[in-house]
C-alpha cells in the first residue's frame, strides 16, 4: 500500500507554459520572457525566438495562467499545458 499513488482532489496538478509564437513584438516578449523566468536578457531572446518553447516546467494552474496572460498581453501566443501524472508502480 506505501507503494500506490493516490491523486487527492487537492492535488493541484502542475502546468507547463509554452510559448507558440513570438508575433511582432520580439522585444516586449523577450522582456516578458525575462521577468517571467529570471533570466537573463540574451538567454530570454534566444528562447523566445526559438519556438514552441517551454517558458514554466511545473507551476500551479494559477501561476501558468498569470504567465500567459502576461504573455498574450504583449502580443505573444502562448499556452498551458497540464503535466502527465508520473507513472508509479
């Protein structure tokens, strides 16, 4: 029984977000890109430039909803996606 893994109903299932595409402007997505992952100027340009890219790898609903929101703001398209339960034996 210590082995199964149960998913509780408060559970809050992690979330991805990818960005799909840049639109025309690169520069305020980049900045975005930037104060959403804490990155630095270079690396966040190289990854928004370079799509699909996974900006967040396993935040809560609310924090890859804000993140696209911020996203799309700019003028980006971007997206959340939910993360695969793990498979445990």
């Amino acid at each position: 029984m210590a082995d199964e893994y149960f998913l509780l109903v408060c559970d809050d299932v992690p979330h991805d977000v990818v960005l799909i595409d840049p639109g025309i402007r690169v520069m305020d997505v980049v900045q975005a890109v930037r104060r959403l992952t804490g990155m630095s100027l270079w690396r966040s340009k190289v990854l928004a430039t370079q799509v699909p890219a996974l900006l967040l790898v396993g935040v809560p609903e609310e924090d890859a909803a804000a993140a696209v929101s911020a996203l799309r703001d700019v003028g980006a398209r971007a997206e959340t996606r939910e993360r695969p339960e793990p498979d445990l034996p």
